[in-house]
C-alpha cells in the first residue's frame, strides 16, 4: 500500500482527531477521496481512508477505468497470478508477543451502539490445503489480544468448522487496493485470492509467518488463532448503514503483533462508500456473466452506490430485439438473488451517472408496459424493509431501453457542435 500512495496527492488533515467517534465522523466527509488522517491518541500512526472511495480510485488502483473494471477483474480471475515468496518485510521493524493491542494499534469506537471497539478493515488469511483463503471480517474487540470475529457461512466458516482445534490465521490491516478488492471476491472453495491479487497487480510478494502467507507490504499484522470460544459480536452497522444485531461469534487471539514503524493505520467506515464499493464490485463479473447467457449483447453492470451496491443495479445493452429489456431484468434478478431492483438501459446511457440512467427512465419508461414486478421472492437478509424472518421481497425491474417501433430520433439526446473542455475557459476571479 505504502508504495501506491507515495505516487498519489493525498488530501492531508493535520488537525488531529480522537479515534473514538471523531474518526469515523470525519471518515463519512472524507472517503470520496484518499485522506491521511492525524490521532490524538496515537501520535506515531496515521489513518488513511478513501483508498477505494469511488469506482475512478479502485480501478486506476489496479491499471483500468471503471467502466473496463469488470473486465479486468474477470481476467485475473482467470489467469491465478503467481507469487513471490520474500523473507523479508517491512512489518518485521516491530514485533510484540502476546500483545495489548490497543497499547500499539487503534482500535475506533465508530457509532455510539454500546460504545464497541472494532477493526472493520481486517483481511484474514487461512491456509486451505495448497491455496490460500483471503477475506475481510469485523473484528470487535473484547480485550488485550482478543476479538470476536464476524463470520459468515462462506469458506473461512468452511475451514473454521473443518478444524479440529484453533485454526491458524493471519490479520491484516493496510495493503494495497488490488489485495483489498481481491480479499472481497467469493468465488470457488478452491480459488486462492492471493494469486488473483497477484493477476490483478502482475506481482505479488509475500512472506511467511507460521504457516500462513501475507503480502510483504503489510501495515499491520496480526498472527494468531480462531479459537473453537464464543463470544458477543455486535451490535454494529452493515452494509445498508442500518444497525445489525448482536451475535455469539468465534474469538480470535493475537500471539504476535507486527507492525510497520509508523504505521498507516486503514479504516473502512462501515456502512460507508468503501464498504459498499467493495462488497459490490466483485459481484458485478459473476452477474455480468450469467446475465450474458441470456442477454450476449450486454455492456455493462454497476451496482449503485444508492442502492447499498447489492440491492439495487442498472445494465447496459445493446437491444436488438423488443423484448430483450424485459429478458435482461429477469435474468439479472436471478444472477444475484439479494438485487431488489435493477433498471435497464441502451448502451449510450452513462450507467455510472445516476441522472443519466434517470433520464433514460423519464423518456425511455412507461409503467404500463415497462415494469416488472416479482412478488414474494427470496430477498438480501441486510433490506430491513423486507419479511426479515423469510427475507422475502418484492423485486422489480424498469425495462428504460428505447421502443424498436418508434423512430430511433426521438430518444437520441441532441449533441452540440463543439465539443469544449472546461480547461479551456478558466474563470478569472
């Protein structure tokens, strides 16, 4: 990470805030934008936010534009990149056995829900047989070197289970956006999200602690065990910003902390842009190629930021036939079963620009004969506005894609004859 942002103009606030509510007050203003942030309490660690705080920001991060970001993530996937095995690292500058975590490493108080401690930016790595199992989890803080960790029924809730005893794992906090995207992909039991990263990046090096491979760039890491203890986790803020609710969790111990000298200390602001961008982001490949089974003329996917990036989406196609708008909805629904809503448009709508896929449906929708509605269907657990004991939902699709019987003029916005660059008529004050 700290090789990518050397390279990059971050916004700097000297100022220095508390960790506890303040941090993550200031987050929610600043995470459009990669930002470096001073702590009171810590005065030898720096946050840093907004890493992937727009679409523009995560795929310049890894080389593409966010409008070629699927493709390029669909590639990696494809190609496994290999890794390089170092025994040198930066994180070794310090190292504390058995550590009081909080003594060294933030641990923020973000909403004021029972005043929780969390680290919502931790990647865990498990080994899984030859391969290596990447993903991020919340990490609530119950002491010392102790955290109850989220784990949701994906593969390191397949390894943790497997395990007769503790399962060896690896934390880590701080790493470059490639890893963090790599970290948020689910794909096959057997995909190692290490190599993808590597894909994605064209190099990865990485170091070995025990029997678990880290990236060598590594602010922070944590090597420990997810103990067969139980512990509370929660309440905190999901995906929808709304509050989640308190659960019994495995607990996770630290035996060796390792860190960087001055560390920057990585922060997600849960709830947030980041979080959703990340969540989002790597479905959008899987959706676009199940979708391209039924609809092969398709463009484009984008979960929106509005819509939590898994509730709501728009696609772009390339209509060849009446019909195929409704064919895109239906199958988009069932490509991702959490989508509550999806809208579909012509292949000249900016899908990233929300007013114009709204004006695509202001002069390209009509609701008589362009809305589907599905009712009672299986739905995302994170919408509270849903049959939450069943996550039943009704689902709808807008069909915005041009008529085929009308002429094509009519819905062909007017272009202007020159095409002038704001650079090029600054105003003087």
């Amino acid at each position: 990470m700290r090789n990518y942002i050397e390279n990059m103009k971050l916004r700097v606030i000297e100022k220095p805030v508390s960790v506890d509510y303040e941090l993550s007050s200031i987050c929610s203003k600043l995470e459009n934008k990669p930002t470096v942030i001073s702590l009171k309490e810590y005065q030898n660690v720096k946050v840093i936010v907004g890493l992937c705080g727009n679409r523009d920001y995560l795929a310049n991060s890894i080389g593409t534009t966010k409008e070629n970001l699927i493709f390029k993530i669909s590639k990696a996937i494809d190609q496994k990149g290999d890794i390089t095995i170092s025994d040198k690292a930066n994180f070794f500058e310090n190292k504390i056995k058995n550590p009081n975590i909080i003594d060294n490493i933030p641990i923020p108080i973000f909403y004021g829900e029972k005043k929780r401690r969390y680290f919502s930016s931790s990647i865990i790595i498990a080994k899984s047989n030859n391969n290596q199992n990447m993903s991020f989890h919340r990490m609530m803080y119950l002491g010392k070197n102790k955290f109850s960790v989220r784990i949701t029924p994906r593969h390191l809730h397949e390894l943790y289970n497997n395990a007769k005893d503790d399962l060896e794992v690896a934390v880590v906090i701080g790493v470059h956006p490639g890893i963090e995207l790599a970290a948020s992909t689910s794909y096959t039991t057997d995909f190692d999200e290490l190599k993808f990263a590597s894909a994605i990046l064209n190099n990865l090096d990485v170091t070995k602690i025990g029997n678990i491979l880290v990236p060598s760039d590594s602010e922070i890491v944590m090597h420990g065990r997810i103990t067969k203890k139980m512990d509370t986790e929660g309440p905190f803020v999901d995906l929808t910003g709304t509050i989640d609710i308190e659960r019994q969790q495995p607990v996770f111990e630290c035996d060796e902390l390792y860190y960087r000298n001055r560390p920057f200390f990585r922060t997600i602001l849960p709830g947030g842009l980041e979080h959703r961008i990340l969540m989002g982001v790597p479905q959008e490949p899987r959706i676009y190629k199940i979708v391209s089974n039924t609809i092969p003329t398709i463009k484009n996917i984008c979960l929106t930021e509005g819509g939590c990036c898994w509730l709501h989406g728009v696609v772009s196609i390339k209509k060849r036939k009446e019909g195929d708008g409704k064919n895109a909805i239906l199958a988009t629904l069932a490509a991702h079963p959490s989508m509550k809503m999806v809208v579909v448009v012509d292949e000249d709508i900016n899908i990233f620009n929300p007013l114009d896929v709204e004006w695509a449906i202001a002069t390209r929708f009509q609701a008589n004969k362009d809305l589907i509605v599905v009712p009672d269907a299986r739905g995302s657990s994170l919408d509270p506005s849903s049959d939450l004991e069943n996550s039943l939902t009704s689902k709808w699709g807008l069909d915005a894609t041009r008529s085929m019987f009308k002429d094509d003029k009519l819905f062909k916005k007017v272009k202007l004859p020159l095409d002038i660059k704001e650079d090029d008529y600054r105003l003087v004050k």
